[in-house]
C-alpha cells in the first residue's frame, strides 16, 4: 500500500520551522494571485476606480468630467490608496495597490486555510482551486483576484473574518466583516448575513451567546459607517420616482449580467447555469461527505491526525449554503416581479449573487483540500488520484493563464478598443497638446481615455455613476452619443463611435454637452480641424483627435 506520511516527499517539502512554513505557504499563495491577477494595468475597473480616486484628491484632474464629478461611494479606498495618485502615476498606483491586496488576501487566505486543513501546501493548492473556480465557474461575474478597487480588500477582510470563524472566534469575525463594509458595504454586509446564518446553524454546544458578540457587532457596525453613510447617502434629497428610474437602469439596462441573470440571452443564461451548477452540485456533495465525515470521526475533538479541523469545515460549508440561499432567494425575487421591473430593480440592485461566486469556490476549494488530506492519511490508489488531480487541475490553470499574459500585453480596459497602441499613442498626444481642461466626446467602450489621455469625456458605457439622479443623466446621455439605429441586415446597432455620427450630429452634440475636442476612428472622417495627426493627414493613423470650436468652460452642463 502506498501511504504518505510525515516521511514523505511531500511532508519533507515543508519547512521545518512553523513562521518559515507560513512565509513560504504565503509567497506562493501571493504567486498565484499573481498569476491569476497580473495583465497589464488598467485592468478592467481600474480605470473606473482609479481615476475616481484621483480626481477625489486632485479635482483638477479631468474638471468637467461627468462621471469624476459624481457623488464618491467609496471613501474608504479613496483615503487608502487615492493620494498615492498625487506622488506617482496611475498605473504604479494600480501596481503598488495590487500587491498591497494580494498581499492581504494571501495572508488572509493562509490563515483561513491553516485553520481548515493544516498540512503543508494546502493554502497554495486550494488557493488556486479557488481563483480558477471564481473565473470559470461564477453564475454572476463576479471576481476577486485582479485589478485593484475596494472589493479586494473588502474580500481580504472577509478572509480574516472566516478565519475567525473557523475557530469559533464568532465576535472577532464580525469586526472583520465591518472592516470589510468600510470598504465595500455589500461585501461587507452579504458577510455579515452568511455569517449570522452559519452562527444560527452552529451546534447549541458550540454556539456563543448573542450577548456575548455584542461587542464585535458593536465594533464592527462603527467601522463599517465610512463604507455605509456614502451609500446611504446616494439617494438622499433624491424624487423617489428617480430612484427608482435609476435603480432600473443600473439593474436592467447596465449590470444585468450581475443583478438580473434572468434577463440575459437564453445561451448565456444556459451557459452560467450549467457552469455554476456543476460546481454547486459539487459543493453539495463536498458538503454531505464532509459533514458525514467529520461527524464519524470528531465527537469532542476539533483536529484529527489527518490535520483537518472538521468543526472549520462544516462552518465553512454552512457560511457557502448561505450564500447559495441568497442566490435562490435572487432568482425568486427576479422572477416573482418580472412584470413589475421598478419594484424588481430596488430589490435586485443590492447584488443577491454576489457572495456565492466567492464563498462556493471557496467552499469546494477547502473541501476538496480536507478530502484530499484525508485520502493522503489513507494512502494507496485513492491518494495518488486525488494529489494528481488537484496538481493537474491547478497546474493546467496557472499555465493556461501564463500563456495567456504572454498572447497578448493589452491592458483589459483597453481590449475593446481597435489597434490599441494606436489608440495609446492618441490619447498620448492629448495629454501633452491640449488644454488640462478640454473635454472629449469619445468611443462608447472609450473608458480609458482618462487612464492616457487625463482629459475628461462627456460619458462612456462602463464609467456609470453611483448616485440616482446621476446614473438617469448617464442613461440619457449614453442614449442620445450612442443611439440604436436599423442595420442593413435590419437588426438595430449602436452607432458607438463619432465617426459613425456624421460632422453635423458631432458638431451639435459638442455643444449640447461643451466638447472642445472629438477622438474617434480616422475613417470616415469628419469635416473637422484635425489635431491629430499633427500633419492633417488622417489616412496614416487609425485614430484622429478634432477641434470643434467649442468652449468646455462656456458649455451646457
């Protein structure tokens, strides 16, 4: 019979003494986040955040800029990494926030792991079940290892939480989870409410009393206020028929794909389904075969020789089903009022979905870590099944997305853009030739102009604002720069591009809103002063800048 034991290569691999252990666990859980999190900066919502934060500290970044003018949401993250923006660039900022989160999420991760199934190479190897099961098996999108913005650090926080949990420090883990509100208050709260589940779950031997987390509660509620009041704040003074305009546009209309899974393409929807219900199904048969498990061989005792804490397990498990509850519950309320979508919307738009694309992957990550020890302590077939696999499956992902860095070095806020070094090179020029206060019409999937140009746009499609009365000017504005027009195959298409709109519609649009300059496709040209290309001649660059004679100061606003 094959057995691994204490005697072990794989035993033998970790360092004898238990700091250097936990170092090491924390570098590679830290290279993995690396792996899974490090394209080329601005990531996908770095260019929303970012840019946010530094307008937020310097208003004369951008002045006149729609969206950097909105209400701030999140203050939190703006006084924790926004004033790095005044001492270095946005994207060493972007980089320096990167590894402060990964950082945070590495440690938070191996203490959480370490809690669950203390054996050597654990942390790393769940770790990586753990992104991989977020990108490829989520049901609404969501993510936590990547570009920096104030949920990875909400998400850090929530780890800490767990670990707490996971050792039955009940009180310590609600201070976590209103950390984690500071920075992101439905991350934050979707926490708490799993949490309030797992506790109200936990066996009566083992469950402290409320009185007794008083405490934590208390201290976790004060610090989740920076997170909280700029939420609450958001609607307030606000006609209730806007807020609920607004909620339906940023539910239906902008973040369907988070809010309103329901709502999406039949084979989208079908898609989501089949990937996140593999891996729910998966969990549920972690979870039974774990809780059987730990019942047959824990009755008082916590920890086993075979380095499981199955008492952490079941918590673990019980914190996923809230969540997979949540979802349930979302899908309800989006079907219930699928007639009434102003009532649907007010609901929807707090993110039902959101923890489940997070604390499942955990769930079966850590699950899977404990199976597999208890399978190492067993020896034999089995055990060599389940290293190899888990090695396979992880290593396949790391590699894949290695490749993957090396295939291409466009920033993913830019992907969408055509001939993105051209595009760079535009918005360059814009930065070093134009006034600091001249504002753009630009390309609907435009977003990071800001990120290269640090000149503000009259709107694009991702940077919608936060506060009601700003996201139904957003709609109305989107509406009206990239209307739906008749294909010729008949099919509506979005006109999402100044070329596209002839010189006449760009010239009234210019001063509707006060765009002093235009940055679009060169072809078809519009019968604008060109600025760029410096020499006038369009046909040698794939994008043009244009002045349209326009005062951005003396615009309508």
């Amino acid at each position: 019979m094959c057995r691994v034991d204490a005697r072990s290569p794989l035993a033998a691999a970790a360092p004898a003494g238990p700091i250097a252990s936990r170092w090491l666990e924390c570098a590679l859980v830290f290279l993995v986040f690396f792996i899974a999190g490090g394209a080329p900066a601005p990531h996908v919502n770095e260019s929303h955040y970012l840019t946010k934060a530094k307008h937020y500290w310097d208003p004369s970044y951008c002045p006149g800029d729609f969206f950097l003018d909105s209400a701030d949401a999140h203050l939190a993250f703006y006084w924790g990494f926004g004033w790095l923006t005044r001492l270095v660039s946005l994207t060493a900022t972007a980089w320096i926030g990167r590894i402060v989160a990964w950082a945070l999420l590495a440690a938070a991760w191996e203490s959480l792991a370490r809690r669950v199934v203390n054996r050597p190479g654990i942390a790393a190897l769940s770790a990586t079940v753990w992104v991989a099961l977020i990108e490829k098996a989520n049901f609404a999108g969501e993510w936590v290892v990547g570009g920096i913005e104030a949920k990875c650090i909400a998400y850090a926080l929530v780890l800490l939480g767990l670990a707490q949990i996971a050792v039955g420090k009940w009180s310590v883990a609600w201070i976590g989870f209103g950390a984690a509100a500071a920075f992101h208050v439905l991350v934050g709260a979707w926490a708490v409410l799993a949490g309030m589940a797992a506790w109200v779950t936990e066996p009566r031997a083992s469950r402290p009393s409320l009185r007794s987390m008083l405490p934590g509660l208390i201290i976790g509620g004060i610090l989740s206020l920076p997170g909280l009041l700029p939420a609450l704040a958001l609607d307030r003074n606000v006609d209730p028929a806007v807020a609920q305009q607004a909620a339906r546009i940023y539910v239906f209309d902008r973040l369907p794909h988070h809010l309103a899974p329901l709502t999406l393409p039949a084979d989208e929807l079908r898609r989501r389904l089949v990937r996140f219900g593999a891996m729910a199904a998966c969990f549920m048969g972690l979870w039974a075969w774990t809780s059987s498990h730990g019942r047959r061989l824990t009755r008082s005792l916590s920890e086993q020789p075979d380095g499981v804490a199955w008492q952490a397990v079941e918590r673990m498990m019980r914190f996923a089903g809230a969540s997979l509850a949540f979802n349930f519950a979302g899908l309800a309320i989006e079907a219930a009022l699928w007639d009434d979508p102003l009532r649907a919307a007010t609901l929807l738009r707090y993110y039902w979905f959101r923890l489940a694309d997070v604390a499942i992957p955990l769930a079966v990550a850590l699950g899977t870590g404990a199976a597999s020890s208890v399978f190492v302590q067993r020896g034999g077939a089995v055990a060599i099944v389940a290293i190899v696999g888990v090695l396979a499956g992880g290593g396949w992902y790391l590699v894949s997305k290695s490749l993957e860095r090396l295939r291409t070095s466009t920033p993913p806020a830019a992907q969408k853009m055509d001939d993105f070094s051209s595009w760079r090179n535009a918005c360059e020029w814009v930065r070093d030739n134009t006034p600091p206060a001249a504002v753009f019409l630009i390309p609907r999937t435009g977003q990071s102009f800001k990120w290269y140009a640090s000149r503000a746009d009259v709107a694009n499609y991702k940077d919608v604002p936060q506060d009601a009365a700003s996201v139904v000017q957003w709609k109305r504005r989107c509406e009206e720069l990239f209307p739906l027009v008749p294909g010729d195959d008949g099919l509506a298409m979005i006109h999402g591009s100044p070329e596209q709109w002839g010189t006449q519609r760009t010239k009234a649009l210019a001063r509707k809103y006060g765009a002093s300059h235009v940055i679009a496709r060169s072809f078809p040209p519009l019968a604008l002063p060109i600025a760029y290309p410096p020499s006038g001649d369009v046909t040698g660059s794939y994008y043009a800048v244009y002045e349209t004679g326009v005062s951005a100061t003396g615009a309508q606003r």
